[in-house]
C-alpha cells in the first residue's frame, strides 16, 4: 500500500484557501479568511473525534477533548457577528461536553462529571442575560451549577462524600439568590422540586 502523502492535505487546503479567495472577489462570500480556519478547526476536530469513536482506536477515549475543543473554536469562528456574544459560551460548552463524553465512554472515569460540570456551568452563565430573573446575581447560578455537579458525582460515581460539597455549594447559591431578589423563591422552589424529582426517579432506576 502507498504510504500517504502529507503534500495531498497541503495541497487541498491551498485549493479550498484559492476557492474561497475566488468567492469573496467575486461578491460570493464574505470573511473568507474566517469560513477558511472555521472550517479547518471543523476538519481538525473531526478527525479527532473519528479517531474517538473508531472502533479501531479503543481506548483513545482522550481524543474527545481536542476533538471538541478544536471544533467549538471552529464554530466560534464561523458564528455572524449577531451571535459573538455566545462565543464564550460555545466555546466552554464544547470543552464541557468533552468531558462529560470522556464519562459516558467509561463510568469508570467519573472524574470527568466534575470539569464536565464545571465547564458547562460556565458556559451557561456566560450566555445568561443580565436581566434574566431579575437581574440576579450571575453567582448564584455559578455556584448551584457546581451543587448540581457534586450532586451528579454523588448519584452517577456512588461517591457519598460529594453530597457535602453539593450542599454546601447549594445552600450558598440560594443565599445569592435571596441577596439579589426576593421573589426567586419561586424559582429556586420550582427548581428544588424538580431536582427531587430527578433524584427519586434516578435512585429508583439505580436500584432495579
């Protein structure tokens, strides 16, 4: 079998790069320099997430992060410009997911659920507007979204130790909460309820 040629992935992109350069001078395109790298992080982390999911490559479960690292970049860089205030929270979801699949790949790996956790708490709380509930604080849904993190630990992994910081993170999550407006009991109520109903219905499913 021929060994494979690097010069082909040199000479494709300089192909794509000259096309793209061709619609942009002829009005087709815009950006073109941005739908180029987007979509060369796009490739890059495909290959890596290829390179996961092969069952060729068993255990290269690591392979998932970069995948999904490089490939949150390339969809940070083809976003419109309406959408760049998601960048940050496409970005930190991407990297978030990455580890979340790293545990799906191997329960054995619940380290994961806690970067995972992290990682998309942040996300999310970088997209929130401000005026959402009100105007609360930004650090209350933080430090909820690390609760729920150990919560998942705790129920996923087995590991009792992590329903202390899960409350503890909780208990001041909902202080912030209060301290910014009073009406959120609604919300956190709400809330409360449906993450007692998760955890029966989860403690129930662990038990058949």
């Amino acid at each position: 079998m021929k060994r494979f040629d690097p010069r082909i992935i040199i000479g494709t992109l300089l192909i794509f790069a000259g096309g793209l350069g061709f619609l942009q001078a002829f009005g087709f395109l815009r950006d073109a320099s941005d739908v180029f790298w987007g979509i060369v992080f796009l490739v890059a982390g495909g290959t890596f997430l290829f390179v996961f999911s092969s069952g060729f490559a068993s255990g290269q479960w690591w392979a998932v992060i970069p995948g999904l690292v490089l490939a949150g970049i390339g969809v940070v860089i083809l976003l419109p410009d309406s959408l760049d205030d998601l960048g940050g929270a496409v970005f930190l979801g991407a990297i978030g997911l990455s580890f979340w699949a790293v545990y799906l790949s191997g329960r054995d790996r619940w380290w994961a659920i806690i970067p995972g956790g992290v990682l998309l708490t942040l996300a999310a709380v970088s997209a929130l507007p401000d005026t959402l509930f009100g105007g609360a604080d930004s650090g209350g849904v933080f430090f909820l979204g690390l609760a729920l993190t150990f919560l998942l630990v705790a129920i996923l992994a087995n590991m009792n130790w992590a329903y202390w910081p899960a409350g503890a993170l909780g208990v001041f999550g909902v202080f912030l909460f209060f301290q910014s407006q009073v009406y959120l009991l609604t919300y956190v109520g709400a809330a409360a309820l449906v993450g007692v109903g998760v955890l029966i219905i989860l403690r129930s499913l662990r038990s058949d």
